[in-house]
C-alpha cells in the first residue's frame, strides 16, 4: 500500500499547479480564439480599399508576336482568357491574353499582353490578376458617359452606354429596358463593362453604378460592407435614375456579392416591379455557406467561424464589427427563401469557384426551376466565366433575356408605359433617404 501511496502522493502536490496552468491556458485559448473570431468577422466586413498586388511580374519580353509577360504559375494566371494585371498600386493596367507558353516543370507561365491601358509594365515587379479586362468604357471600345446617381450622403457616378440604333430598325427585345449592373465586393464599376455588350445587342441601355463602400459612391456612415442587406438601396436609388430618365424597366447583372444585393433589391425594393430579371454570375444567394467555405479555406477552426458569423449577425458584435446594424443572415439566404423569389433569374456559375461554392446556386435552381435557370461552366474560378468563355456567357444571356422580355407579364403588357402613378412613384425622393 506505501507503494500506491507513494505513486498518488506526486500527483496529488502537482494537481492545483497543474489544474491552475489548465485554466490559465484556456483563458489564453479562449481569449485568442475570441480575438481570432472577431478578427475574421471584420475582415467579413470592412471594405478593402486597395487590394493587394502579391503576383510577382518575373519578366516582360518582346514575343514573336508581340510583347509578352512570364509570370508564376498558379491557379489564377493559368486560367485561359482574357484577364488585366494592375500593377503601380493598382494606378496601371495591362489587358493579358491567351498563353504562349507553359512549362509545369519550371513554374513558370508566358502570356500575351494585347494592351497596356498605362503605366511602364517593363519596369512592374508585382502586380493583380484579375478578371475586369477593361478598365474604362473607351478601352473597350464603348461610347459612354459618366452620370451621377442620387445616394444617401451624395450622388454615385456611374457609366451609362445607349446602345446604338437598329441597323434594321425592327423593335427589339431590350427596347426600353435598362441594364444596371451590380459589382462584386472588392470590385468597382468597371467589373461590368464585359456585359455592356451583350445588353446592346438586345437594345438595352447599360448603367453601371457605384455604390457604398466601393470606393467611388459615399461611404455608408459605419464605413462598412452590410453584405447586401444595405448596399441594395443604392441599386433601388439607380432604378429610380433609369425610370426618372426613359427606362420602362431594368434588368439587374450582379457579380459575387452583386448578385446577394441584386437579390435583395427585388426583395425589398418598392420598385422591384419594374425588374424584368437577374442576370447572376458567381452570385453569393446564401452567405452562412460563403463565410463557412472561407474560414475552411484560410485554415480558421470551425467553431471560431461560427463566432465571427454570430458576432456579424447580432447587435452585441457591433463594437468588433463596427456594423451599425447586424447582418440577417435568414434574408439573405435564397437557398432558403428559394419560394420567396418571383423574378425570373438566370445564374452563370463556374464549379471551380473558390470563393464563392457553386452548391447554394445549383440548390436554388433546384428549388425553383420555375423561376431559375442554372448554367454551369468549368475552370473560370471566381466570376471569370465570361473570360473563359465570353460566347457562352454571351449566348447564354442573351438568349434568355430575349425569351424574358418577349414573354408577356401577368397584368401588364410587354414594355407597357408606366402609369402616371407609377412614373409618380419613380420619381419620389429616394428611398435611401427615408427609414424604411
């Protein structure tokens, strides 16, 4: 018996020691993974007013059919299409094409450069690949000019583009119909310059609107990002500028977050009958599955994730977050809410999404076919569907708006005017200007 009680008489001093470094430890833990939780959910966010350029720029050589850029291989750069690299802290950009040459061995990947747009891409060390491709309006080739659109805090500039005449000078399909187009998180107006065309061709007039936060717009008072459930109002204010100036409807085109806060406009706009559709590319429609996926991607523990997503959705996070507002996560899940959705969608949508996972899309489809029509593409990552493949994503769009806009509408007839009470009601003062 001695011997037992000489093994037990160690632990038995050691124990308040150690139970007492035990607790001390979680406190640290605990308080580690608060802090790391609440770092997470103000990344969530907080506007990222200057992205970083972390792609290395190894060399600029003159090809045999053209100037051409040797950049490190990797997920993004050997992507096919057409792509910009921004580069001088994002005040230049080159438009980077097809790939001349690649080696896996080496690491390494050549391509064309078919423009640069400004600044010295021989002397650029680092840069951004990214997937708006033109950087204003004339650089691709478009005739348009800079409006301004009445916001809470100002106005917005945006970029409107009438599309040219009928060559045949038959009515068409978007006659009358504005195309306003909604960018991503991150993203400015420019992101839309790549639809401008295909909305022409139909006949429809394009607005590409700025909006809190971007950067361009007035900043909302908290200074952040409500991940749709505030910037919507922007995209109602740009509703009432297309109505105040000829348009009879509009089309919504949103990317990333643009497709989460084209969503709740229609939800909550009280002109969301003059929206004929959704032209969605890589759309977020449930948040929760978003911030789930990116806290895997970036190695965080679940349960952390969990609490950076309470502390974004409940008003005792305010003090980390810095919202005015908590986030209704319910709202903006349209996966959920897929019944609740009465216009027409169309979702472009690459199965190799990183950001952004393509389930939610394919599961709202699924839940709505009636409404939603899901279109699938492969390797084009992150809302560069239209890069990797722009006569797909052409063909795609325009041929369901044209089926769209022709249709008849319950109660209304096709590009019906809009009614003395209803031009009234376009016309009134801003809703982001009353509390609603």
């Amino acid at each position: 018996m001695r011997t037992g009680v000489g093994v037990a008489a160690p632990v038995a001093r050691w124990s308040p020691v150690a139970g007492s470094l035990a607790l001390s430890a979680g406190f640290v833990l605990a308080g580690a993974s608060s802090a790391l939780a609440g770092l997470f959910a103000r990344v969530v966010v907080t506007p990222v007013r200057r992205p970083a350029e972390n792609l290395r720029i190894l060399a600029v050589v003159d090809g045999p059919s053209g100037l051409e850029v040797v950049l490190p291989a990797n997920e993004q750069t050997t992507v096919p299409g057409t792509y910009s690299l921004t580069f001088d802290g994002g005040a230049s950009c080159a438009r980077i094409g097809r790939i001349t040459t690649f080696d896996p061995r080496d690491g390494t990947i050549t391509r064309a450069v078919e423009h640069v747009y400004s600044g010295d891409l021989r002397s650029a060390v680092q840069g951004r690949f990214t997937g708006f491709v033109y950087p204003r309006p004339r650089d691709a080739g478009l005739d348009a000019r800079e409006v301004q659109v009445p916001v809470t805090g100002g106005t917005a500039p945006a970029w409107r583009g009438d599309p040219p005449p009928a060559s045949d000078g038959r009515a068409r399909a978007g006659d009358g119909v504005w195309a306003i187009m909604v960018h991503g998180r991150g993203a400015r107006r420019n992101e839309g310059l790549r639809a401008v065309p295909s909305a022409s061709r139909l006949g429809m007039t394009s607005l590409l609107i700025s909006y809190r936060n971007d950067g361009d717009a007035p900043d909302a008072q908290d200074g952040r990002y409500g991940l749709g459930t505030t910037e919507w109002r922007d995209v109602e204010a740009a509703v009432r500028y297309a109505l105040r100036h000829g348009a009879q409807d509009v089309v919504l085109f949103g990317w990333s977050m643009g497709g989460a806060i084209a969503l709740q406009c229609v939800d909550r706009s009280d002109l969301a009958s003059h929206v004929r559709g959704l032209v969605l590319t890589g759309p977020v429609v449930d948040w929760i599955d978003v911030l789930e996926h990116q806290a895997r991607l970036t190695r965080i523990p679940e349960a952390i994730g969990v609490v950076g997503t309470w502390l974004i959705s409940n008003r005792a996070g305010r003090f980390v977050t810095g919202l005015a507002a908590p986030v209704d996560f319910k709202a903006l899940n349209w996966v959920a809410r897929a019944e609740q959705l009465r216009v027409p969608t169309l979702i472009m949508h690459s199965e190799d999404d990183e950001y952004v996972p393509v389930g939610p899309s394919m599961d709202l489809a699924e839940r709505n076919p009636a409404l939603v029509r899901f279109v699938r593409f492969t390797r084009a990552r992150h809302t560069k569907e239209w890069n990797v493949d722009p006569e797909k994503w052409d063909r795609t769009a325009r041929g369901w708006l044209r089926a769209v806009l022709t249709a008849d509408r319950p109660g209304r007839a096709r590009h019906g005017a809009i009614s003395p009470a209803g031009r009234a009601d376009a016309a009134a003062a801003p809703a982001a200007d009353r509390d609603r």
